[in-house]
C-alpha cells in the first residue's frame, strides 16, 4: 500500500483586476494545481475514474455519428463577434475547424501538420431542437485558397506549413468576417526531425461571407497578415526552446476599456528551454503548509521544461492590423507546458479565462485529467482564482489518476478508456461546451463531441446533468446565439 499522500492549501487570490496594460500576471501555482489530485479518489478500482462526476465530462459512446466521411475535425469555433455572441447569417450558422483528410494515407495523429482550416454550415433552428444525429454539420471546404496561408513564411525555408486554431469575428454584420489563426512553418528531414523549428505566427486574413438558399461560401482570404511572432521577452520563441508554443488567438472586446480590442492565446515564459527560473511564488505555499514542497527539489524534477502562459496583446489601429504584446495574464511556472486556446467569457460581471491543457503536458508531480480549466476574476487582467476550490479544473474526461496516462494511440490497459474522449473545450454562451471527439477506447475520433453544459456560479462550475441525455446534448450542437441578418427560407 502506498503512504497516504497530503495535499496542499490553494494559493490565496484576491480576483482584483489591474490595468491590462499593467506588469502584473496572475499565478496557476503548484499548490493551487494540486487540488485537482487532491480530489482524486486514491481507492477506485483501476480503470474508472478516480475524480468527482460535477467536474467529468459523461462517457461519450464509442458509437458515436462521423461528423463527416471525408474529412477528421477536431479544434472548433463558431462565427461570433468580438463579445463573443455567435452569430446566425442569413438564416445559416456556420462554425471553423481544423480538418485534415481522412483518406490521405497519414494517421489521425499526424494530422496537425496536414491542418487546413475548414467550414461547415447548417440552417438555424429554435433553441433546443433536434438536428441529424451527427450535428447536421454540411462541409463547406477550405476557407482560404490553397498555398494563401503558405506566402506568410515568405523564404523562411519549410517543407510544409499548417493552419492552427484561432477565432473568426464577423464585423459589422454584414458578412465581412476576419479570420485570426495561427499560421504554422515546418522545415523537416525526410525522417520527419525538425531540420530548425517550426514557426509559429499568429496571422489575420479577411474573407466574405456569402448566403443563399441553398447554403454559404467564403471568397478573399487571399492576403494572409502576419500580426504577431513571439519576441522572446515576453514569449517563449523557437531559438529558446524549439518546443516552443505560441498560437491560439482569441480576439474581443473588454467592456471595461471598449475603445481597445485585444487578444488572449497561447504561449510560454520567455528564456531558455528548462532554465532554473521557477520561483517560490510559482509554487505558492503558505510558509508553514506541511505539503510544501522545496523549489530546489522541483527544479531538479524536470518541472523547469514546462512553463505555460496565456498571452495578451491589444490592437493598435482601428483596422486591428497592428498588433502589440503586453505582459502575460497568467502563468504556470513548473505546473504546465500547454495552456491552449484560451478565451475570456463574461458573465454576472466576472470574467472567466478558460484554457484546455493535457495530462501528458503536467509537470512532474503535477496530475490532472485532459480537459478544461477555468480561472476567475474582475477584468482581463486579474489575480485570477482558480475555479472549483483553488484547483482550476472544470470538466475532464473520466480517467483514473492513479493509473499511467497512456496515449490516445496506446492506451493503458489499467487505463479509462475514455481518458483522451475529447478536447479542444470551447465554452460558448449559456454555458454551453463544445469538443472534438480524440479516442474512445481504439476507435479514434475526429468528429465533434456532444454538447455538453455546465452551471457557472461565482468561483465555481457543475457538469448539469440535467442538459440533454445525463448531461450529453446533441452531437456538434453549436448552436448561434445571435440572429444577424434575417434567412432566406422560412
Ligand atoms: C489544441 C491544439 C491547438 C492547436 C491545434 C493544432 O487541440 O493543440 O493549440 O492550434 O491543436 O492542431
């Protein structure tokens, strides 16, 4: 048997909000990830899930619909404006996914260097009613000419580039819609070893939107914009660490300063690769907590190799084609390597930052579930309070923490096998979620999860088991809150 473990008391956080402009970034610390173990269940038998239910996402079926035949989805979001209100055009609500081809001949995990951005549609129903099984999703195919997002990296030599995650905003409602995404390079051996690192950058192109009956169609995106490269002051870059992480961008509207635009997305602390740069406030005990841990001893885990951020940058032209990093709003110093696509949502006054991270990405001593995470806080820029007693979880698939992670390819025989069920968590209004679908057990995914909803209160979130079938809605179930211009059917 294994010693009982202690576990820590959360860092305090105050939520007070200070300038977005100000050098102030909040903390994800050690003490506070390590709630999320500290609500694991050490006794399950091996294989269930070992967290509380209010915070797992429900077992998806292994039967689930494709979303399409031809083509894998995975990381999506909807048409929406700069507060995030998603928007219905013409009758039609549309989503952006990364796809990649299901019949290329590579596997599901080696789609992210084959990404392109892709649309799909489907005609706009009353709130709650049923679509086809599989979402009812039409593929509407790529949104950018082919080779426009290549002519970013200029002669920067690569042998491939990619389209990552990012947000599309529609202005004016009108149909004119600015996609912003990460526009990915890499130059690679035959082997596939990287020959020097990829490049990430995050990137702007502008496109029309189109409607008529029968569906809608994207023209322009011609000219891809580069806005943003990390600096290495601020973020992380590839002569730092050619596992470097910068894209994601999220880009909106605080009400508190309405006359900016900024953008969330993702990132890691500048510096070298693994430097010993960790602090005793990255760790954030109490002095006399007899769960601390030393920061030497941390250090010398390995801890040092993960160092995620998530990134600020506001606009600096009315155009919002300039673009200007400011501090980062939160860090998690030897906690996380990868705080992915995050987004700050409002509600009752609260600005919420959700981001989605891995198990596999945890530092050493670090445990949680693939999922999503939330913080809390008075404005953009906060002493962010992780949600759900200090620990920042708010929904992960059903694992069993006591076990190994496994890989979505190789699963652990003594592992969930619904532990890589989903990802890419996307909170839309009313609390909605959305994601894709990974692995369950050895069939893989590439289709979208089924909705699911959680209840948001103060610092806290509850899976509502009452949505939908045990708290599973309707597959791909992005529905626009938002009516733009009126449909052309009835
Ligand atoms: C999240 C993610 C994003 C990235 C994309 C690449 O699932 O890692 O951060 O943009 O997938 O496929």
């Amino acid at each position: 048997t294994t010693p009982a473990v202690i576990f820590p008391k959360p860092t305090p956080h105050t939520q007070q909000a200070y300038n977005p402009a100000d050098a102030f970034t909040s903390r994800w610390t050690r003490a506070d990830s390590r709630q999320i173990a500290a609500m694991s269940d050490s006794t399950v038998p091996a294989g269930r899930n070992s967290m509380p239910s209010w915070l797992t996402m429900p077992d998806i079926p292994a039967d689930f619909p494709d979303t399409d035949p031809n083509v894998w989805v995975w990381d999506t979001w909807p048409l929406a404006d700069l507060y995030a209100d998603q928007l219905s055009y013409k009758g039609w609500e549309v989503i952006f996914a990364l796809t990649a081809d299901r019949h290329a001949g590579y596997s599901f995990d080696d789609r992210h260097t084959h990404a392109r951005l892709g649309y799909f549609y489907r005609k706009a129903l009353p709130p709650g009613s049923p679509h086809l099984p599989n979402g009812g999703w039409i593929y509407g195919g790529h949104v950018f000419p082919d080779g426009a997002s290549d002519v970013v990296f200029g002669n920067t030599p690569h042998t491939a580039n990619a389209e990552w995650s990012g947000s599309t905003r529609m202005m004016n409602d009108n149909g004119s819609v600015s996609v912003y995404y990460t526009a990915l390079a890499f130059n690679r051996n035959v082997s596939g070893q990287d020959i020097t690192p990829a490049t990430a950058i995050i990137t702007r192109a502008d496109g029309k939107l189109h409607a008529n009956r029968n569906g809608v169609w994207f023209t322009g995106f011609k000219k891809h914009k580069p806005l943003l490269r990390p600096d290495g002051v601020m973020y992380q870059n590839g002569a730092q660490n050619p596992f470097y992480n910068f894209r994601d961008p999220y880009v909106f509207i605080d009400p508190a300063h309405p006359d900016q635009t900024y953008m969330v997305f993702e990132g890691n602390t500048a510096g070298d690769r693994g430097a010993r740069t960790c602090t005793d406030a990255d760790l954030g005990y109490a002095a006399n907590d007899p769960a601390k841990e030393d920061l030497q001893t941390v250090m010398n885990s390995g801890a040092t190799f993960q160092k995620a951020n998530i990134g600020l940058a506001v606009a600096r032209n009315r155009k919002l084609t300039k673009w200007e990093f400011l501090p980062p709003i939160l860090q998690a110093n030897c906690v996380t390597d990868q705080t992915e696509r995050p987004q700050i949502y409002l509600k009752d006054g609260k600005y919420y930052l959700f981001t989605i991270t891995h198990r596999s990405t945890y530092a050493a001593g670090i445990d949680g579930p693939d999922g999503v995470l939330g913080f809390v806080g008075d404005g953009i820029r906060s002493d962010f309070l992780p949600m759900n007693g200090g620990s920042g979880l708010v929904l992960g698939n059903p694992t069993d923490l006591n076990e190994p992670v496994g890989a979505p390819f190789a699963l652990d025989p003594n592992q969930n096998p619904r532990t890589f069920q989903s990802y890419s968590h996307y909170v839309m209004p009313g609390g909605l979620v959305t994601s894709f679908i990974d692995a369950i057990g050895t069939r893989r995914g590439g289709s979208e999860a089924p909705t699911v909803r959680i209840k948001i209160a103060d610092d806290t979130s509850t899976l509502d088991t009452t949505y939908g079938v045990m708290g599973l809605g309707q597959y791909g179930d992005i529905p626009a809150n938002r009516r733009t211009l009126p449909p052309y059917f009835r």
